[in-house]
C-alpha cells in the first residue's frame, strides 16, 4: 500500500483556459500563469484517501492523516513545475482499530523502521485544459519506484490551489504482498490536495 506522496499536486494542469474557468466573473481580465507561479504548501484541510479491494466485495479503505509538502509552480514553463510530498503511514486510519495495527506492522508498512513515505516529481505533462499526469520517485519500505498519477484543477483564487488526483499503486512493487490474492494487489488513491501560497 504505498502512497502518493503526492504527484500530489500537479501544477502542470494550470493553462491560461484553466485559471479563466475558475476566474472570478467579475475580473475583467483572466489572470496569467505569472498570477499563480510560486511556492505552495500543501495543506492540512487535504484529503488522502485510498482503498483496496477484496475479492467477493467489501475491501479496505481509509486515510492518512499527517503529511506535508510543497510545489513550486513555474509560470514559464510547466514542466520545470516540482511537487515534493512526505506521508506518515503511523496516522493510517481505516475506523477499525485492528485493521489500522496490521497496516502499520512489518507485514505493510513497517513503520517502525520506515516512519515516511516519500514523493518527488520527475516530470509533469499537461493532458488537458485543467488535468495533468504527474510522474516521480515515490519511495517507500525503503524501495524507490517510479509511479504516475492523473491530476485536475478543481479551484483557484490567487492564494490557494486545489487539485482532485487519483491513481494506482502496486503494493507488491514496495514489499507489501501481506493478503493477495484475497485483497487486490492494487492500492487506489484519491485524493483532494490543497496548497496554501508560500
């Protein structure tokens, strides 16, 4: 189950079309990507959610609760944009309190020898007028991978950014095989990231 650290926030989806959408209708004027170029920080009101599905129906879902980062938006050019996302996979929270012990054991996480995940954007591509894919080194039980996650502008006001991002992850990629074939090998993420202007 290793996490997002978050492609989080793909600043590449932010085109001019995109902040005129979400302009407010009495600017005479959309503002330019030089509007919101700068440094973000991610935002404690974000949502780290995924699931996992088990065969027969029901399955695993949950959230994270403590995590940080930033990115750094180029105005210029979107794809010198950076996201930087650290997760702590101790704050699992899934409402059943076994549940939440099993993750955080060697079996999954390990976070007695591996208290954070890691994420660092490599590269992010516009694939529309307000979505992004964004690729980069997630690290986690101490093995570095490369993953992908789709991103899509939700809100923009000159201060704040806010992002829907979604994706898989492939658990037995970071040593966390613990209930396959019974539970899905594939980690899904969705999640709502908000980034407060540095």
């Amino acid at each position: 189950m290793s996490i997002v650290s978050f492609r989080f926030v793909t600043a590449a989806s932010m085109t001019l079309a995109s902040f005129a959408l979400y302009a407010s209708a009495s600017e005479a004027k959309a503002p330019s990507l030089d509007d919101a170029a700068g440094r973000y920080d991610i935002d404690s009101s974000s949502q780290i959610n995924f699931s996992v599905d088990q065969v027969g129906g029901g399955g695993i879902s949950g959230k994270f609760g403590k995590f940080s980062g930033t990115f750094q938006l180029d105005g210029g050019n979107i794809g010198r944009s950076v996201v930087q996302f650290a997760l702590f996979p101790e704050t699992v929270q899934t409402g059943e309190p076994r549940i939440e012990n099993f993750l955080r054991s060697s079996a999954i996480f390990d976070t007695a020898n591996h208290p954070k995940i890691t994420f660092r954007s490599t590269k992010i591509t516009q694939t529309g007028e307000d979505t992004a894919e964004i690729e980069g080194n997630l690290t986690a039980k101490g093995t570095t991978r490369t993953e992908h996650f789709e991103a899509k502008l939700t809100k923009w006001n000159r201060n704040v950014i806010s992002f829907h991002i979604q994706g898989g992850v492939y658990r037995t990629r970071y040593d966390m095989s613990a209930g396959i074939p019974v539970y899905s090998n594939i980690v899904q993420f969705d999640m709502i990231v908000n980034g407060q202007k540095h």
